[in-house]
C-alpha cells in the first residue's frame, strides 16, 4: 500500500510541475471538459482543483519572472563590460 501512495505523490507532483510551466494548458482543459462531467466532481475538490491551479500559475509566472531578469540583467552587464 505504501507504494501505491508513493506513485500517487509522485504523480500528483509531477502535474504540479508542469502547471508551473504551462497553467493555461490546464484552464483551455477545463474549459473542453463537457458540462455533465464538471457536474461529477464534487465541489470541495472543485474548489480544490481551483485553487491548486491558481497558486501554481501564480509559481510557474514567478519562476518565468526570475528567469527573465537573471537573462536581462546578464545582459545589462555585458552591455556594460562592453562600455568600459
């Protein structure tokens, strides 16, 4: 049983990496998913599923932030070494 929670982690984490990466994927998904199976889902885990893809759009956007200022702030520098 122990192995089977470990797969669940690891898979539950795995979706949670790549909504960082790509949260509006998840959302267009969510968007196509007919209106009867929405129904299905009930909704605390609704509203759990919201919230897990609101925090990790908010992750995946501030992790594409630093990025990029580590890329513009990299070339601020070499702009500036070139100067001198």
């Amino acid at each position: 049983m122990k192995k089977i929670s470990n797969w669940l982690i690891g898979i539950w984490l795995s979706i949670c990496a790549a909504l960082q990466f790509w949260p509006e994927a998840l959302m267009q998904v969510w968007q196509m998913m007919p209106d009867d199976l929405k129904d299905a889902i009930p909704p605390l885990y609704v509203k759990a599923i919201s919230f897990s893809i609101l925090v990790m759009s908010f992750l995946g956007k501030m992790h594409v932030m630093t990025v990029q200022k580590a890329k513009l702030e990299q070339k601020v520098e070499d702009k500036h070494e070139g100067d001198i």
